[in-house]
C-alpha cells in the first residue's frame, strides 16, 4: 500500500470512529433530549404522535410542577441534605484516616475493621432494624435523622488513607523537628496537599447524598421533610382518573437532575483524575 | 508498608476515630445484629409476641417459591446489568482510545448520566417506554415484534429497569476503562504492530489481558451496584411488578418487612443479602491489596 493510501485509509477509519462515537452519545442523551421536549409540551402535545418537537408550555410546565410538587422546599431539602453529608462524610473520613495512617495504637486494626465491614452493610440490607433505632432516638422525620446516620464513609476513609499513605516520612520528620504537633500537621501540611483528594470525592459523596432514595422514603412522613428524588414519585399519573400529564412530571425530572448533572460535569477533571485513577 | 515516622499521642488517635466509630456501631453493627437476631423469632401478626423458631425462617424462605422466583430474577437482572453494561462500555472506552481529538468531549458526553438518580432516570425511561405514550414503543411496535407493555408484561417491565441501570452506570464503567487504558504502554502496542499484529488481535492479546484487573474490578462493582443500589429504581418504576418480575431480593426483603410486616422472613431475607454484601466485599479487598496493612 502506498503511503498516500494508507494516509486516506487512516483518515476514513478516523471519520468512522467518531461517527460511532457522535451516534453513541446521541443515543446515550436520548433519554434527556426527549423528556425535555416532553416538558415543554402541552397535554395535548403530550397525547398525540410522540414527537421530539419543542412545545410552548415550557413555562407554564415548570411552574406547575413547581407548586405541585413543592418543589422550592424539595430542592432545599436534597441540597442541605447532600451538602451535609457529604462535609460530615469528608470530615470524618479525614480524621479517621489522619488517625489511621499517623498513629500507632492499641485496637487499630479492630478500628480500621470496624469502619471497612460498613462497606458490606448497604443501607437496604439492615433498613428495618434501622428504622427502629432511628425511631428510638425520635429522629424519625428531623434533619438529623436524615444526614447523621449516613455520614460514615468507608469509601472516604480508604480514599485519604490511600493518599496519606504516599505522604514521604522525611515531610513527618521534618514537621517534627520544626515542633509541630499532630493537629498542626494535618491543618498545616496534609489539608493544603488535599483540596484536589476533596474536591474529587465531594462529587462522589454529594451524588450519593443527592440520590439517596430509600433512606429520605423512609424515615420522613411528612411533604415539607421530602427530598427531591422521593418527591418524583408522588407526580407521576397512576391509570384511572389521572391525567397523564407527563409533561409536568418530565419538567420536575428535569428539575431534579439538574444540579448533580451541574456537579459532576463541572468538577469531573478531579473525579476521573483522583477517585477512578487511585480506586483502580 | 508501616510507616516509620509516626505521632506519639495516647489518647488523641480514640478521640478521631471516634465520631466515625460511633455512627458505625449505633447505624451500622447495632441494626445488623438486631437483623441477625431477628431472622431467629417470628412475630405474631400484630407485632406484640415473639417466639423463638430458631433456623424455621431460613427453611421457609428456601422454600418458598416467591424467593426462588425473586432469586432468579435477581440472576438475570444482576447478570443482564453486569455483563452487557461492562461489555457496552467496554466497547465505548476503546473506541474511545482511538479518538485522539475530542477524547474529554466525548467521555463527558457519556459520563453525565452518572449524576442522574436511579429513580429519576426510571423515570425517563419510564416515560420513553411507555406503552401509550412513549416514542419507542411507537415508532419500533411495527419493526420489532415485541410487547413493550411494561405495565403488563414482565420482560418488557424488565428490559426498562435493566436499560435504566445500564445507562445510569456507563459513563462511570467508560471513565474507569479509560483510565486503565491509558495506563497501558504505548510502546506495547506499537510493537505489535510491527510485528504485524492486526487492531483485533492486538486487542486481544495486549490490551484486554493488561486491563483484566479494571474488568474484574468494574464486574465487581457492578455486581454490587446490581444488588443493592438499584433499591430506588424498582420502587420508582415497577414496585417489583407485574406479578414480581421485577421483584429482586433487595425488594422482596424491603416488602416483606415494611409491606406485609412479616419481620422474620425479612429479616432472614437481610441476612442473605448481607453475606453476598460480605463475600462480594472480601473478594474485592482481596483483589485490591493482597495484604492489607494499615
């Protein structure tokens, strides 16, 4: 093969590749390019031949199902929810593994133990026994009930134990000799080397507190303690009288996916660099 | 590997640990062993007398043919997620790798769906799927000979709630493939080549046995991801419906407990779950460090 040919031979498997490529992540945006049309469309849009056509509802969609849902005291409520768990969980994991890595202790390995074997306890496995804790403490339908429970992370702690691990002795020594103590280290010298370690598990952890489901299911009872995944739910048209007003729902979907989405896509250098390169 | 250089301090390593230990033992390891218990005792009807039965639980529910159905769905949900989701993105992150120009672009065109909540994105696909409405099952009903009836069919209600989990984890399963691609020499394949390696066969024998540790770890995840985080995406779409097609064990176990308030049978249920959650835990830790140290 000449290598004229071989060029244009490379350049046409080129043009292929990214011609799967553009057809895969259409085919992958599908979903969200439809249910956004749906949310711009009228009932009767909605009824008729499905159609990817924008409506004029746009508007009156999004305000309907914004009062319909409550949606203002939703989104407060997944935001503060994530936001808090999400700090109580970095928190914690830091300290646990600043515990872990820097110290030498009686009980450590029952200690680390005692924090991975949550790894192997998700949420719906134990939930029934759950709910009576949290109802013995009255946390049933607070705040607290819906953060505390879920603030300890195994994930996290092995996260900065990882990253702590790499941390050379000669930085310890050197901190040592200068009379730094423990607390002084960790503030001074570990937290000014992890706010990229944070910033890629805040996205990890803050999806994760954004699309809890059965935990906010459970423990709230009332409509102004809902969170915005568990709120979806209530507006979507059983059969019989309802009208399929899938539009509304389509609206508060888009409503509710927005922010994670916003999240992950702004903060991704860090989440693909840091949480998939040391997870491996 | 023990570090050299640590911190002497008595009492100040307990006091760290210890908010993290405390939820632990309150959220964590007290519920499991109340679960543990449980699985022990039938409670009469009104939940006001508990009589120890000791295993009775356990031989019922692998009796029962509701749990061997539920278990077999779980094998086909949890396979159908596992295998084809990998495969799928598999196939995307070495296209993917070719794709010099556009690489970022492309893996954020495929990596949003991840911050979407699993019932939220039930939802959506719910909604394309649906059987009066939806634009699928409209414009294939004529070119696919299938019943796209979700409500009333439990293959279609299946396929909905396996392409839901699909999608919602691709963009993640495509980042780790990619990551561990990119870690794989060049050279290596360059090599090849100039021995006269064809692109399939260097795949074959370079590429995918370098990236065996990604594949096993992302199977592994998605195993767990199939199991027990998919919770959301049942009670959103099919409530483990019609006629529990849907109905994996995470489900039942939920149902049972919380529906029907039938404790002990749940409890044996979470149980069950939580030795797979252990197996699956231990097999992982094992793979990512031969020996743990601290």
């Amino acid at each position: 093969m000449s290598r004229k040919a071989a060029v244009a031979k490379k350049s046409w498997k080129t043009l292929l590749n990214h011609l799967v490529l553009i057809l895969i992540v259409l085919l992958v945006a599908f979903p969200l390019i439809y249910a956004f049309a749906i949310s711009t469309q009228s009932l009767q849009e909605v009824v008729g031949r499905p159609t990817l056509k924008l409506g004029s509802s746009l508007v009156k969609n999004y305000r309907e199902a914004w009062v319909r849902s409550n949606m203002g005291r939703l989104l407060f409520n997944s935001i503060f929810v994530a936001f808090t768990t999400t700090v109580g969980k970095i928190i914690m994991a830091i300290l646990s593994a600043f515990a872990i890595v820097f110290f030498n202790f009686r009980g450590k390995a029952i200690a680390f133990w005692t924090i991975f074997v949550t790894l192997m306890l998700p949420v719906p496995v134990r939930i029934v026994s759950t709910y009576q804790v949290i109802s013995d403490l009255g946390w049933l339908n607070t705040y607290v009930g819906l953060t505390v429970p879920l603030m300890a992370s195994a994930t996290g702690t092995f996260f900065f134990r990882q990253f702590y691990r790499t941390i050379p002795d000669e930085l310890v020594e050197a901190a040592q000799i200068d009379g730094a103590g423990p607390l002084r280290f960790l503030w001074s010298v570990l937290m000014p080397n992890s706010w990229a370690n944070i910033a890629a598990l805040f996205v990890v952890l803050f999806i994760f507190g954004w699309n809890q489901y059965l935990w906010p299911l459970m423990i709230t009872h009332t409509v102004d303690m809902r969170v915005v995944v568990v709120g979806l739910r209530s507006l979507i048209p059983g059969g019989g009288e309802m009208l399929p007003e899938w539009n509304i729902v389509m609206a508060a979907a888009m409503i509710a996916l927005i922010l994670p989405v916003i999240v992950i896509l702004s903060l991704q250098k860090y989440f693909v660099e840091l949480y998939i390169e040391t997870e491996k | 590997m023990e570090r050299q250089v640590v911190f002497r301090n008595k009492w100040l390593p307990y006091l760290l640990l210890m908010p993290q230990i405390a939820i632990t033992i309150v959220f964590f390891f007290w519920p499991a062993l109340t679960s543990l218990r449980l699985a022990l005792y039938r409670t009469t009807p009104f939940g006001d007398r508990m009589f120890f039965v000791g295993l009775q639980n356990f031989q019922r529910l692998f009796a029962s043919p509701q749990y061997r159905q539920s278990v077999m769905t779980t094998l086909v949900f949890t396979a159908s997620v596992t295998l084809v989701g990998v495969f799928i993105s598999l196939v995307i992150a070495l296209l993917l790798n070719q794709a010099i120009k556009g690489r970022t672009i492309y893996r954020t065109a495929i990596l949003w769906p991840y911050g979407v909540a699993l019932p939220v994105a039930g939802v959506l696909w719910m909604f394309l799927m649906h059987p009066t409405f939806g634009i699928v099952p409209y414009y294939l009903d004529g070119i696919i000979n299938f019943n796209f009836d979700w409500i009333l069919n439990g293959q279609a209600a299946m396929l909905l709630v396996i392409l839901t989990a699909i999608w919602t984890n691709l963009g993640y399963n495509v980042a780790f493939f990619l990551a561990g691609l990119q870690a794989i020499p060049q050279s290596l394949l360059e090599a090849a080549y100039v021995d006269g390696a064809t692109r399939v066969r260097s795949i074959i024998h370079i590429t995918l046995p370098l990236l065996s540790p990604t594949i096993f770890f992302l199977l592994v995840m998605n195993v767990v991801y199939s199991l027990f985080d998919t919770f959301g995406l049942i009670d959103a779409v099919t409530k483990g419906g019609p006629a529990g097609a849907t109905e994996i064990m995470i489900y039942k176990a939920y149902r049972d407990g919380i529906i029907s308030l039938n404790l002990g049978s749940s409890a044996a249920q979470s149980v069950v779950l939580m030795v797979l959650a252990i197996l699956l835990t231990v097999f992982q830790f094992r793979f990512i460090e031969r020996k743990v140290s601290y």
